[in-house]
C-alpha cells in the first residue's frame, strides 16, 4: 500500500467509442479496467488521478465518456492531458467544462499538497509529433515565476527527451530544446511526467527527474529501431508519493 499523500498517472488508453474496437489487434477497454481494479488494490485513495494523453483513440464523445467514467473509480478527481490521438477542444469542454479558442491550447495548473502541477498540451491535430509553441512556452515561464519555491511537476504527453527507440524518437516535441530551456532554468520543477511512449523511462536531468508510464493496454519495444510490442512487461501506470523523497514514484503494473 502507498504512503499518501501520492497521485497516479495514467497514459495512452486509447478508447473507442466502441468497447469492442481493437488497435493493434488489441481491444483497449479490458486491459484498462485491470489497470484500474489493480490501482484499486494497492493504490486505493490517490488524491488526483492524471491522465497524460492519447486518452481515445478515435476522439469520440463515447469514448471521453467511458474513460471518465472509469477513472471515476480510482478517484472523483481526474485531470486530462490532451494527446496526438485526442481532440483537445472537445476533450476541454467534456473534462474541464472549458471553451478553447481557436488555436488555444489546453493547458491547466492547479496546487495539491504544498506542490504546483502544470500541465501542457503538446497535440497538434493531424500530426504524430508534438509542439509546445512560443504562447504556452511564455504561459510555462509565467506560472513558474509565480513562486519559484513551491516545488513543481510538469506533465506533458510527447516525450521532451528522446527515449532511445529510433523510429519513436522521431515524433517527439519539435520545440523541446526551447522548452528543456525554460525547464532547466527553473529549480523548482522536480519531476517533469509524460506518456506517449508506451514503457517505463525515468532519467534525471540535472535538478529534475523525467519519467513515463506505461500505456494501460499496449507496450512497444524500447530501444527498438521500429515499432514492435514489448510482451515482456504487463499494461501499468505510474504511482507517485507527492513529496521530495517520493519522485518519481514506481510503476505498478498487472499482474
């Protein structure tokens, strides 16, 4: 059992609106409810629940709908990270109650625990790769500055680092050398948290750790020179103790 205060990350659930549809000759709907009724063993009362992108797989209302509903039983309480695979305006209206304008993007930040979390969205509709852009980078530096003490998490869903699977480091954040610059100038982010990868990675980076969970249904190879699923490790998702001595957490994965 985990000590509290902590919160889990989820990534990459890839729902359809249908509960039967397959991606990968994989139907995510099942391999996510045993994720879920594993957290509900060992991780019982997180304070939030995160949900670091590619949340549908076809951006259908349903498919929000369900994936709500069933983080719902982890926790009342659940903030959602917009993926390449995701619309992010409908996402923003649906789970926020928030009206984007045209090219907004979806970020968030909110205070748990002694602790700001701020969260970027990296989508671009219709592309693979992410981007933060020059707007949001200027909006990071501006809740960064609010209070450079309070210790900091970032959570993004395309992987700022490369990973070092070749064909998936492709399709990374194409600005991520501007942003790996506004992150390494800010002592208070301690752990900056994204998904996209389908696998375990943590690497520190100077002050602040770096760290992916794996997706709830679909593991890829890593160190993989093209895609390839990884049968050796289970569907998972990341817990995280909210505390200097707790980050960045372990994964927790199905038995």
């Amino acid at each position: 059992m985990e000590h509290k205060p902590y919160f889990i990350q989820i990534s990459d659930t890839h729902l359809f609106a249908d509960p039967g549809a397959r991606l990968w000759n994989v139907a995510p709907d099942p391999h996510l409810d045993a994720v879920v009724q594993r957290l509900r063993e060992v991780a019982p009362d997180p304070e939030f629940v995160l949900v670091t992108g590619d949340c549908s797989a076809d951006g259908t209302p349903a498919s929000y709908e369900r994936l709500h509903e069933k983080i719902s039983q982890l926790s009342p309480k659940a903030y959602y990270l917009p993926g390449n695979h995701d619309d992010a305006p409908f996402m923003a209206r649906l789970l926020a109650d928030r009206a984007l304008a045209q090219f907004e993007k979806f970020t968030q930040t909110f205070d748990a625990c002694g602790w700001r979390f701020i969260l970027l969205d990296s989508s671009v509709a219709g592309e693979d790769g992410g981007c933060i852009g020059n707007e949001q980078r200027e909006w990071l530096r501006a809740q960064l500055a609010r209070d450079g003490q309070m210790p900091t998490v970032v959570a993004v869903h395309h992987n700022p680092l490369p990973v070092g699977s070749e064909w998936l480091d492709t399709m990374t954040i194409s600005d991520a050398p501007a942003l790996l610059a506004v992150l390494d100038t800010s002592p208070n982010v301690r752990l900056v948290l994204f998904g996209h990868v389908h696998q375990e990675f943590e690497e520190r980076r100077g002050q602040t750790v770096y760290a992916s969970a794996p997706s709830t249904f679909f593991q890829f190879k890593p160190h993989g020179k093209q895609f390839g699923q990884d049968e050796l490790h289970a569907d998972g998702a990341r817990v995280v103790t909210i505390g200097e001595n707790g980050l960045p957490g372990r994964v927790v994965r199905v038995p």
